[in-house]
C-alpha cells in the first residue's frame, strides 16, 4: 500500500512540477555522470599492470643520479644494460629479466622495406617476472633459443594473416636486422600497460657491436625487473645493493659511488604515474586534481539535491497535516516520504549511468581511451549511493514534518519552512555549493591561461616548418648511407636546411635520455667547491643554427672557418674548444651580460672558450627547469646526430620526399620522421586533457551549482509569497521586492567567494609550481570566475523573483 | 475624501464568471470611521482590497481626494500605498523572521519621506502599549499583542487612511476590546478608518455602518450620537 502510493505520489510530483522535477533529478544525474566518468578515468591510470598475475612481486630497479647541481638528477626508469648479469653473480638465485627496447624499438623487413614496430629484448626468465597469458607455444622454453622470437595476437594476424605463425620465419631489426623463428604467439597486452611489444626476442648474451656502454655504470638502456615473494625481501634485497654499487662501479664515480648513484626499487605497479628525473610528479597531480573534481561535483549534486528536496518537502506541511488529521500514523509518514526520497534518487542514479553510457564513447575518442562501466562492481555502489542520498533527502521531510502538531500547522497562517535555521542551513549549503563552484572556475581559468602560455611562449625557435629524424642516429645507419640520405635531404624542393645535433625537440638530448649523463658536461668553476657546474653539452653538427635559427645575443656561432670550433678529436680537448652556450649558462657561470661573456674561458683542466650566446633553445618539457646548455660543433657529424630539416612550403610533399629518399637509401632501417610541433604537443597533452576535463567538470558543477539556486529562488519565492503581499501592501513596488529577493540570494553567493579564493588560490600556486615557466597568479582569474558565477546566479534568481514581484498583492496575501 | 462610483469586480475563471462586487458607489469623508458588514462573500473584503489598491476593480471610477486612482501605474500605485493608506489584518500578517519593531518599521520601509524613522516607530509601538516587546519575534506574542503590533506597522506612516479587515476577528473578547479602543482612539485624533467585520458590537463603535450583500451595498446607517 505504502509502496503504491509513494510510486503515485512520486510520479504526482514528478508530473506536476516538470521543469522542476527535470532540474533535481537532472541535477544529481549529471553530478553522478561526472563523477563516474572521472572516477573511470582515475581508476584506468592507477590500474596499470593489476592485470599481470603476482603483480605485487614486481619491482623496478631504477637508476638514481644525484650529482652536484646537474639538471638531470633523480630517478629514471632505466639502468645498465649489464647489470642484471652482474646482479645474478652476486645474488645466485635472483628472480629477475631486462626489458630492452618497447614502444617502436625495432623493425621487421617487408618486402625489402623495414617498417616500424614494437620489439622487446626479454631475458630467457622473462615469464618467470612476467606470466603473460600464452595463445601458443611455449614462451619460457622459446625464449631459451638465441633464434627464436613471440609474437603477439595481433601481430601474429598482421604479418601472417590466418596462417598458422608457428615455425615461420621473420626479419627483425634490433641491434641489425636477423632472421627469426616464430615459437609462440602471446595475448595482447592490455591498455591499461605500459609495457609495450609485438615482438619478444632473446636478450643477446653478449653485448651487440657498438654497443660498448653495455657494462658502463650511470647510463640507462634496458629496464631491469626482479621478483621478491614479499616485501620483506625485497627491502633486504634493496639494503644490500649499496655494497653491490661499491663492489662492482670501481672509481668511474670517484671513491664512492653511492654518493653519485643509488638503484631505489620502485613497485612496478607504481611505475605508470612515476615522473622520471626531476620532472615534477604532473601525472599524479592531474589524477589527484580530477579525482577531487569528481568527488565535488557529485558533493555539489547531492547538496544541491537534498537542498531541494528537503526546501520543496517543507511546503508539503499541510499535505502531512492533513493525512495526519485523516489517520495517517507518523510511521506511515516517515515511510511515504523516504520512499519517495529513494525513488527519486534510485531514478537520478539511473539517469546519471545512462549519461555517462552516452559520454564515454566521446571521452574515450578525445582521450584515445578504452574506458568501460564496470558493472559487476560499480552496481552495487550505485545501489548504496542512490540508497544514501535518498535517506538524506527523504529523513527531514520524513522526521520533522512528521512532528509537527497537524492542529497547529492546519491553523497556522502560514507553512513551516524549517524557520531561521532552516533559512540558515539552505544559505550555508548555497555558500559551500557555490564556493566549490567558483574555486574550480579559477582553477579552469588559470589551467587554460597556462597551457596556453606554454603553447605561445618562445622556445627561441620557429616551431612549425621543422621536421625531425630520430632514426638517422640509427646504429645500423653506416656512414655513406648518412652522407647520402643529407645530401638527398638539401635536394628537396623546400628544404631550407638540414641540421644534425645529438638533440632533437620532444625528449631532450638522445645521449641524455638514452645513456643517463653522457650529454652532460661538467665545467670546473675555479675557486668554488665541488667538481663544477653540470651542463647539458649539445653536438651540433653542420647547419644545425641554420635549421633552429636562435637569436644571437653576443658573439657569433659556431662554424667550420674556425679550427677552434671543431671538436671532432676529444683527445684535443685539454687545447681547449670554442663553444656557443646560451644566456642560462651565462647566468650560471655568473657573468654580467653575455658580452661580458665572450671572448671568456672556463672549465679548467679542460677549457672552453665562449665565442657566442644565444636565447636558450627549449628542447624539453615544460615541466622542467632550463639547464645551462653549451654548445660544440662536428664539422662531419656528431656521434649519435639526428637530422632536423627545416623547410618552408608543404609539409606533406617534404615528408613523401624524406619517405623516399630513405626507403630508397636505407631500407633496412625503419624510418623515424615528425614534424617538431607535433612531438611538443606531446608535453602538453596532459595538461590540455587535465584542462578539458577539469573545464567540463567545473562547468557542469557550476551548471548544478546554479540548479540548485534556481530551485531555492523557487521555493523561497513560493514560500514568502505571503511576506511579499504584506510589503506590497505597504507600498513596495515590484522592483523593491526583485531587488530584495535578488539581494537575499546573492548574499551566499558572494559570500562563496571567502571559501573559494583561499582554496583555488593553494590548488592552483601548487600546480603552476610544477612549471619552469608560467603565468602569475593574477587576481583577474579569481574575479573573472567570481563575475561569471555571480551573473550566472544573477540570472538564474533574477527569473523567479521578478515573477515573484509581479503577483498581485491580494492574491500573494491569501496564498499559503 | 473617497469617492467611489459604479465600482465593479468581477472574476473570471474557467468560464465560471463571479460578481465580486457590483455597481458601488460609495463615500467616505476625512475623519469618517465606516464599518461594514455582511455574510461570508458578499464582497467586504473585496471592497476593502479595492478601496487599499491591492486589487483592481474591472469597472468604475476610484477617486481619492482629487485623484483618479485608475490612472495611476503599478509603481505609483506602490507609493500611494506607502503614503496614504494603513493596512490591519485578521491574521495580523507580521513577517516570522523580523522583530516586532522591524515589522513596524516595514511600514516606512518603502517611504522616501520617513524622517526620523526610529523615532516614529518608537512612537508608534507606545500608542499601542507594544514597546517592551519590540526586540521579540511574532510567535512568542500573544494574538492580541500581534495585532497592537499590527495596528503600531498600520499608523507609523501616518496613513491618510486606515483599512482594517476584521481585526478582531482572530482575538478574545478582551483582545478585541482593546483593538477596537485603539481604532476608536485613532479615529478620534482625526484618522479616518474603514473596517470590516463580523461584529454586530464592534460594528456599532464605528459612525457609520453599511451593510453588504451580493455584491452590493443593501444599507448603510449613521450612529445615533
């Protein structure tokens, strides 16, 4: 019976209110919807590898730099390539496999032609770490013969199509193209990896030719991972590793090592949202910003919805007193209305499921994700949600206005609406509500002004018209191929120029990256302590001021006329160089100006001469802080050059033409070209996503924020219809009464501001300190978002109270 | 000072059409203390409702002093409210939120011309003997107390008129003695009042009474002297 009639009287209310039925219900229903798809998205990040069975036994050994001053200190993800082996020398027994190469490391020939592809060196124990999920075949016996290679589902279909893979031969390219034997097919790796291969093949036992920094202590080529049963043993396994390092680094790294280096463990489920080096932890700062988000838009929404129900339930005393009057016991009271609450929550929840349905297909396209509704898990959640929020909103109709003495209510001029402390609590939620509203506003503002910032601010280069070539420092690219793929590069139409330099815009410094510390320069500072000033030293080699074109502050650049500049001969060093560095070592070797700089010599035992300075060339991530940088020149090629060619005209014609003359000179080496503006987004592809959401989600909270003043503009409206009549009657025109309304109801609102401007003001200075460059924290981000809420409100009340006004006092008198 | 003529009202809902009030003509002169009476919906308070500007009449002329009150629009309806007419209720209609000396002083809130307006709303809770309540909200007062207050929020503007709309209705024979004496004492000082009520007795303190029916007004009479 109870059941009946709360369905009835629901849908009653649902039917006759509509507008304002659709905002409630709308309202909670969007709050659930936000915090569902932001709170799929926080889950997918900090998934990463829970998928691989005994994931928790897994740890990365990473590599830690902690040298005087040098920019590149801190923890990367990488170590020696030999390590593993001196490590099960000295641990017999350790559970342990390298990971070398990923994400586009290698190639497999086609038809003459190398393409591309994800190709992994694992260790024959690599299943003893990682038990990927096999197809077919065998994969910890396959990985035991030097020969033989495993290959994914899906590039087992894209090189062999239906026919069976097992026992096919391969040309994969690694260390130089070879002949392997495919022994078995593994699953797909999840999206929710960071591991990334196609192709598995044996580690070589012994280091490939060129490969002479395979034993080299402080570089990073492969990742190392161990297994421990528990933690205990993996924190034992870790104390010992400082006698390791002491044991087997010997005095490359002065008398002790560990001052230099260290090899923290790092879980390996922890290892998607770690930063590498002393980039700040933005991964883990966006996922925290957008979790919070979530949770306070889904706050806003329930505070909004409960505010609602518990305002428009007030003006349901009569009803209650009346069924008091014809019998109805308060029990039975207490039960229609929380029926009716959770009903109504149960159908917002519902709607909210449905909406996030409807927004992720769009969210998992901008975001190239492959997000999903769990609902195994997420059903019963949402079951306690719609459960709680109903119990809140449905117990103050349901406990107070079941109190109240029907004979009193009945007689009363006028209905109880919870009096001044009911007028307090409703002002207090619309404070909050509104706070949280507009301190993500600021927040929004100050994200878009920064990455926009970062997306304009100079870089001391032209970012369009340049495309790169990573796969020209090819180990496998021999020296007349390089020649010859140059001099076919000046000869397409548009080519400006084509600059080579061990650096390249997007990562950084190759032989930085790649060999942790090589492309770091160490400049003895005469009469200071410690072994001197770390630099970032780029070899550039011809026509690479050409390509990149920075502004000349003193001096000149580098070139071939002076013997000096060429820094070919290493064992000419102690003769000394002349070096091109820019205005940030200028600064950092502490001289005045950079015409004071010229002519200058530093570094000591090993002098270099300044010749020229230019405005700094920002190859790097935003994210981190611009290193002093020295420049040298190789007057053939530097070791490890990449091409950059700078062309004006069609980005296309020059990218077919590039295509061509490498497939036709170097087949055999896939080839690695991108245009430098694309590999820049890159760095601000986070930040841009974290602005989307946190703009989409801030908008939306401020959307329910201003439901929620619309529906208590409303109620209180229909509330003091009767106060309105009376100061009518004594002579209050309609704009007296708009304004007293309006008045009223900005008063939170404004109010929201003391709550919002301290928060957003914390938020936002502790994100924008993970930049080396970025805006000022101006005032204008946090009155433009207290304008934009304030008018948003303006309007929304502005609506009820003008009609409001306008009703006629005689009818406002006699309305209750 | 109120000249009404041919004054009609008429309702019109759902093609039910009612006759709230039809073809008054009515006067009433400054310092005149006017009762009127009838049965529930002859149209008392329709008629009181018109002569205070909250509501329209569909048809007739409303003269007051020399103005014709038709001609004016909603806004300068507003103001001729707040400084010509005072307004006393059956169910009193004091704000719950506001003290009772705010609730006095909303009836100078909407003036321009208020002058000292502490001073008069000190004045006007004393005439009614409320004074020693004036920090205290509605509900914690008595009816009888409430409608003084009332009457205090009525004549702190110095109303040109008095519109009262059974102000005893709601309060105990003592309490309803005591407002009617207030209103006698105000007429007395030169007020003019126009009052409804249900009160044979009440209606006889007035000087002049007029009884309503349908609409129309069937008799009116002045108190013998």
């Amino acid at each position: 019976m109870t059941n009946r009639y709360a369905l009835l009287s629901l849908y009653r209310s649902l039917t006759r209110h509509r507008l304002y039925a659709a905002l409630d219900i709308g309202g909670l229903a969007v709050g659930v919807a936000v915090f569902l798809v932001l709170g799929l998205y926080v889950r997918f990040e900090t998934s990463f590898e829970r998928w691989l069975p005994r994931h928790d036994q897994i740890y990365l050994i990473q590599t830690e730099l902690h040298l005087p001053g040098s920019p590149f200190n801190g923890a990367y993800p990488a170590s020696m390539a030999g390590m593993l082996e001196q490590l099960r020398e000295d641990f017999p027994g350790l559970t342990g496999t390298r990971i070398r190469g990923g994400a586009g490391a290698g190639s497999v020939t086609r038809n003459g032609i190398a393409q591309r592809e994800d190709v992994a060196q694992v260790d024959a124990s690599f299943f003893d770490v990682f038990d990927l999920p096999m197809v077919a075949g065998d994969g910890r016996r396959a990985l035991a013969d030097p020969s033989a290679a495993l290959v994914s589902r899906s590039a087992a279909r894209k090189y062999f199509g239906s026919a069976d893979p097992i026992g096919q031969t391969m040309t994969i390219g690694f260390d130089g193209p070879q002949v392997f034997r495919v022994a078995g097919v593994f699953e797909d790796l999840p999206a929710n990896s960071d591991l990334r291969a196609a192709i598995l093949t044996p580690i070589p036992r012994t280091p490939p030719p060129m490969r002479w920094d395979w034993y080299r202590w402080g570089t990073a080529a492969v990742m190392t991972f161990v297994r421990f049963p528990t933690r205990a043993a993996a924190d034992a396994f870790a104390a010992k590793l400082p006698a390791f390092l002491k044991r087997r680094v010997g005095h490359d790294f002065g008398p002790d090592p560990n001052a230099i280096l260290s090899l923290p463990l790092l879980p390996l489920t922890d290892l998607h949202l770690q930063p590498p080096g002393a980039e700040s932890a933005s991964r883990v700062a966006a996922l925290v910003t957008l979790a919070i988000v979530g949770a306070l838009t889904l706050l806003i929404a329930i505070v909004n919805y409960v505010n609602l129900a518990t305002a428009r339930a007030g003006l349901r005393a009569r009803e209650v007193a009346m069924r008091k009057v014809v019998g109805a016991s308060r029990g039975a009271l207490i039960a229609q209305f929380m029926a009716e609450a959770v009903l109504a929550s149960a159908l917002a929840t519902l709607v909210g499921l449905i909406l996030t349905e409807l927004a992720l297909p769009f969210v998992n396209a901008t975001a190239g994700l492959s997000l999903s509704v769990p609902y195994a898990t997420l059903v019963p959640a949402l079951i306690a949600l719609a459960a709680g929020v109903g119990v809140i909103a449905g117990s103050y109709p349901a406990l107070l206005l079941s109190r109240f003495p029907a004979a009193a209510v009945l007689a009363s001029a006028r209905t109880p609406g919870g009096g001044r402390a009911g007028t307090r609590l409703r002002e207090v939620l619309v404070v909050v509500q509104f706070g949280l509203a507009i301190a993500l506003l600021t927040g929004t503002l100050v994200l878009v002004a920064q990455t926009r910032h970062l997306r304009q601010t100079d870089l001391g280069f032209r970012r369009d018209g340049l495309l790169t070539l990573p796969s020209f420092a090819a180990d496998d690219l021999a020296r007349e191929q390089r020649q010859a793929l140059l001099a076919a590069f000046r000869a397409i139409p548009g080519v400006v120029a084509v600059g080579t330099a061990d650096a390249v815009p997007g990562d950084g410094v190759a032989s930085a990256t790649e060999q942790g510390g090589a492309g770091v320069d160490i400049i003895a500072m005469p009469g200071q302590p410690g072994p001197g000033l770390t630099v970032l030293r780029v070899n550039s080699g011809p026509d690479f001021f050409r390509a990149y074109a920075p502004r000349l502050l003193a001096g000149r650049l580098l070139d071939d006329a002076h013997r000096r500049d060429d820094a070919t001969d290493w064992t000419k060093g102690k003769d000394g160089f002349n070096v091109v560095v820019d205005r940030t070592a200028v600064a950092a070797l502490g001289f005045r100006s950079p015409q004071a700089a010229i002519g200058q010599t530093v570094g000591g035992a090993q002098p270099r001469t300044i010749v020229g300075v230019i405005e700094p060339l920002r190859f790097f991530s935003p994210r981190r802080p611009q290193s002093p940088t020295f420049y040298f020149h190789y007057p053939a090629l530097p070791p490890r050059g990449m091409a950059t060619l700078r062309y004006a005209g069609d980005a296309r014609a020059v990218q077919a033409a590039v295509a061509a003359a490498w497939h036709r000179i170097a087949p055999q080496v896939p080839l690695v070209a991108e245009p430098v503006d694309r590999r820049l987004r890159e760095f601000y592809a986070a930040d841009d996503r974290a602005a989307r959401l946190l703009g989409v989600g801030a908008l939306l909270a401020v959307a329910i924020a201003c439901i929620g003043l619309w529906g208590l503009a409303a109620f209180n409206a229909a509330r003091r219809m009767h106060e309105i009549g009376i100061r009518k009657v004594l002579g209050a025109s309609s704009g007296d009464i708009a304004r007293l309304l309006t008045g009223q109801f900005l008063r939170p609102v404004v109010i929201a501001n003391l709550l919002a401007w301290p928060l957003a003001w914390v938020a936002m200075r502790k994100w924008l300190a993970g930049f080396s460059d970025r805006i000022a924290l101006s005032p204008l981000y946090f009155l433009t978002a207290s304008l934009l809420a304030l008018l948003v409100a303006v309007a929304t009340i502005l609506f009820q109270s003008l009609r409001a006004s306008r009703a006629a006092p005689a009818w406002a008198l006699r309305h209750d | 000072m109120i000249r009404l003529e041919n004054i009609q009202r008429r309702y019109i809902s759902d093609e039910v059409e009612t006759t709230a009030l039809a073809d008054i003509n009515l006067h009433v002169a400054a310092g005149e203390f006017v009762a009127i009476m009838g049965p529930s919906g002859c149209g008392k308070s329709t008629l009181l409702n018109t002569l205070g500007t909250v509501d329209r009449p569909t048809g007739g002329r409303y003269m007051f002093g020399d103005r014709d009150l038709a001609a004016l629009d909603e806004k300068e309806l507003a103001a001729f409210r707040g400084s010509t007419l005072g307004f006393v209720f059956q169910s009193f209609n004091l704000i719950d939120e506001l003290t009772i000396e705010e609730n006095v002083a909303l009836g100078l809130a909407y003036r321009k011309d208020a002058g000292d307006r502490r001073a008069r709303v000190a004045a006007a809770m004393d005439k009614v003997g409320i004074a020693h309540r004036s920090r205290h909200f509605p509900h914690q007062l008595s009816g009888g107390q409430q409608q003084r207050a009332a009457i205090a929020r009525a004549i702190v503007g110095d109303p040109k008129l008095i519109l009262a709309d059974e102000p005893t209705g709601n309060l105990d024979t003592a309490n309803g003695e005591q407002v009617m004496s207030i209103l006698m004492g105000l007429n007395d000082e030169g007020a003019t009042i126009v009052m409804v009520t249900h009160s044979p007795s009440h209606a006889d303190m007035a000087k002049r009474r007029i009884d309503m029916l349908d609409g129309r007004i069937v008799a009116s009479a002045m108190r013998a002297l």
